[in-house]
C-alpha cells in the first residue's frame, strides 16, 4: 500500500485548504509585511482558546473563584506559550517520545516533570477511559509509527491529536498537548492553526467521545492473528539490521491497520479539526481582500 493512498481527512475539504492557503500567500501584504505578526496573534489566540476550553469547570460566580480561575489560566497560558515556541524550534519532521514528553513537561511541570503517568486518570464528561499506565508505552509507540507513515502534513496533525488526547499519556495538561502539538505541525509547515471556539466546545468533546469509542470497538474487531503479526513488525521496525524493503513492508502494514481502525466517528472528528484550519485560513482572507469594503 503506498503511502499517498491513505488518506483521514476529506479530500475535497484538503483541496480546499491548499487552495485558500495559495490565495493568502499570493496577497503581497501578507507576505511581505503581515504573514509572520498574524501567524504570531493567531498562535497566541489559539493557545488562549485551548487553555479556556478546560478551565470551564472553574466555578465563577463567585470572587473567589473567578479570580482563582484568571490565576490558573494566566498559568497555563504562559506554560502553553513556552512549550509551543520550544515546540517550533525543535520540531523536526516525525514526533518522537522525546519531543512529545518534553513538550508535556513544558506545559504542566509539576504535574508531567517525570514523563509518561505511572497513575490511572479520568476524564470528566467522557464516556471512555485512556489506557491503564503500563499500556501507555505501546499505546505511544503504535501511534508514533502509523504518524510517521503519513505523508500528509494535516493529516498527521490531526492524527496526532487525535491520539495523544485518546492515549492521555500525562497526568495533566494532556488536551493542551494534544491541540499544541496539532499546531507545531501545521505551522511548521506554513499553515494557520486548528483554532476551536468556546461555543464550540461541546461539539468538540462530542466528536472526540464518539472518536474514541468507535476507535476502541474497531480495534476490538481486529483479528488476534493480523495483531500478533503487526506487534511483530513494531517490535522488529526500530532494529538496525531490517532491511528498507521490510521496513516498507512494515509501513504498509500499519497503514492497513490504520485502515482497518478507520470508522465514520473518527473521520467525523478529523474533518472538524481540518475544518478549522480551513476557517482560520478564510477568516483571514476575508481581512485582507474585504476589510472596509462591505
């Protein structure tokens, strides 16, 4: 199976990404005097929406509270905007255990100074629980290996958080990673960040619930016999004396197992968050080729 054949968000919806994102670049205020000021505000506004999507639980009806939560948040923004500006100077081309729990460090340091959780967690509001801490490993190595099989840059973004908030490796700031390391890869490519409303939230929460339970009933699915092999070729990838044609071998396996995992609840989530690259990109558009024109 070759690489460029799989595929996890809709095509017509990339194609229109690439499109709008040509358009913006072809504007010669944004590239000359605009592009990096506006992919800077836009980085800030994007980490300011993803730390209020898990401070809603503060209560604030109350002077007590509301300051306590204007604490917490200006916190977390500032852990948030260190580990984005350390992400984009160290992210290269694939993740790496290394890359994802220094970043999650960065984020919580108290909380995440030593790695992976070694604790079980649940989340609040969700109908699923992450894998138990002697899962973690395998969970992140699985994951890492079907990413760095994408080719397509959204498509990797978007896997990426999808996993990471499913595996849940850390014992905090885990959603904060998850839409972090989804940005670093778009930006370090040249595209505009996934940015998820306040009022979106729900819906959010809702596809990646389903996501998550449908991913869990399809690897159930799976026969023992296509796992054991696939467990195999994982355990056998990173041995220096495979040879390229088994590792190319071993890729297009993972990718049939990405496929056979693909359900419709996956795809819906993956569409969203490629939606949101897509209205971050026209958003801005429309502020270059219509502002004072209407």
């Amino acid at each position: 199976m070759n690489k460029s054949n799989f595929r996890l968000v809709n095509e017509e919806i990339l194609r229109e990404i690439l499109r709008k994102k040509q358009i913006l670049e072809k504007n010669p205020n944004y590239r000359l005097h605009y592009s990096n000021a506006k992919k800077k505000s836009l980085r800030v506004e994007a980490n300011k929406r993803s730390v209020s999507l898990e401070l809603e639980i503060y209560d604030t009806h109350t002077t007590i509270g509301r300051r306590t939560k204007a604490k917490e948040q200006k916190r977390c923004l500032k852990n948030l905007s260190n580990a984005m500006e350390w992400g984009l100077d160290s992210y290269e081309d694939d993740l790496s255990h290394d890359f994802i729990k220094c970043l999650g460090h960065k984020i919580e340091p108290e909380l995440n100074r030593d790695g992976y959780r070694t604790q079980k967690v649940r989340i609040m509001g969700a109908s699923w629980s992450p894998p138990s801490p002697e899962k973690i490993e395998r969970e992140m190595n699985v994951f890492l290996f079907e990413n760095s099989c994408l080719d397509n840059v959204i498509d990797k973004a978007v896997h990426a958080h999808f996993h990471i908030a499913r595996i849940h490796p850390f014992t905090d700031g885990n959603g904060r990673s998850a839409r972090a390391i989804q940005n670093i890869i778009l930006e370090k490519s040249s595209f505009l960040p996934a940015i998820i409303k306040l009022s979106e939230r729900l819906e959010y929460t809702h596809l990646l619930d389903y996501a998550v339970n449908s991913y869990k009933m399809a690897e159930g699915n799976l026969s023992l016999e296509f796992i054991t092999k696939l467990n195999r070729l994982y355990d056998s990838f990173d041995k220096t004396d495979i040879s390229e044609k088994d590792k190319g071998y071993c890729k297009s396996l993972v990718l049939e197992f990405g496929r056979a995992k693909m359900t419709k609840e996956q795809a819906d989530f993956y569409n969203f968050m490629c939606l949101k690259v897509r209205d971050t990109i026209r958003e801005e558009i429309d502020k270059l080729y219509f502002k004072g024109k209407k």
